[in-house]
C-alpha cells in the first residue's frame, strides 16, 4: 500500500513472496524498499495441447507379463498434484480418484478446484484414470489424483497463478500430516519466453 499497489497471491511456503498489483512506477517504488528482494513482471503462461504417447509405448501397460502394470507398479499410495484447470470432479471415470480436499482453485479459493475447460481433466485421466473397465486406464491407475487449479476456464493463467499451484504443492508437502504429501507435480503448460535461468 505505501507502494501504491494492493496484495493479490501470498506465498509462505515455494518462495517468501507475494504478487503486486500496481502500476509500472508502483513497482518501482516497491523495488526500492530495503526488505524487497526483487520484483518481477508477471507474465501469461499457455497451456500445451500435446497427445500422449500412449502407455504401450512407455511400458506401463500392453500384451504380456513385462510392463509395469502387470508387475504391480500401478500407483498404489502416489498422490499426484495436476497443475492445470482443474478436474472435472464428478467425472464418471475419475471422481472415485480425486482428493478434491487438498486441492486448491487460484482464481477464487472459495472455490472448488472444478474443470471448465477440459485440460486439467485430459491430463488427470493419463495421469491415472482408474483400471475399472470405464473409459481408458492410466499411466497409474491407483494414484490419487489432487487438482489444483491455476488456469481459468478459458485457458488463461499467470506466473503468479502458477507460483499459487506450487505454494500449495509445497505447504501440503511442509505440514504436519504426511498422508496429503504430493509425490507427483504435473505441469503441462508452456511459456513462449526463452528461459536462461530461475531469474529469467
């Protein structure tokens, strides 16, 4: 406020942080507080429209006794935290899989994590659709699965919605019940800047 600017997200856990929102010459104020670090213009984050490989094709399931399903590696136990826009929570295939609870929606944490657009919900299902004769089966089929929402229903993000995902992933990771740990994080979204480094 003595910037000139408000507060949007508040990291405590994946950095000591906070978004701004102020104008160009508000940061620059803040910039010049002893107690800031840095200030880093946020910018869009896209999602990848890519079409898995196919589990036959990383082994995990196919004809035979020599892939990883048939050799008990099915997930059991893994949580995995889809980064995205969200899942679709009553999904027929995947409900019975989802930790709605540890999940976290960016845009309006009042919010269920809930899918609009489809993405997050395509990720979760190679991810770990479950093995239940509906629909396809995925990569692990008896993992957990914990959305966590940081792209609006139109596609859209953010660095600080993105950071927001992260934070969670990490504060769920940090505190004190080691059943909600996450052991997967997936991101499957693109930034069209070319990236020299963490600062970049």
């Amino acid at each position: 406020q003595g910037a000139g600017g408000r507060v949007g997200h508040v990291y405590t856990h994946a950095i000591r942080g906070f978004q701004f929102k102020g104008s160009a010459k508000a940061a620059e104020a803040l910039l010049r507080n002893p107690n800031v670090k840095s200030v880093t213009k946020d910018s869009a984050i896209f999602l990848s429209d890519t079409t898995p490989p196919g589990l036959k094709r990383i082994g995990a399931a196919g004809s035979g006794s020599t892939n990883a399903h048939a050799a008990g590696y099915r997930g059991s136990g893994a949580r995995i935290a889809v980064i995205d826009t969200g899942i679709d929570l009553n999904h027929p295939d995947l409900a019975a899989a989802i930790d709605a609870g540890s999940g976290l929606n960016c845009f309006d944490a009042a919010q269920a994590p809930n899918d609009g657009h489809g993405h997050g919900t395509h990720v979760a299902g190679t991810a770990a659709a479950p093995d239940n004769g509906t629909g396809v089966v995925g990569v692990a089929p008896a993992a957990t699965l914990v959305p966590i929402k940081v792209f609006d229903d139109a596609g859209n993000s953010s660095e600080a919605h993105v950071l927001c995902g992260l934070d969670r992933v990490v504060d769920l990771n940090t505190d004190a019940d080691p059943v909600n740990d996450i052991d997967v994080a997936n991101m499957s979204f693109g930034d069209p800047r070319p990236w020299g480094s963490c600062a970049a």
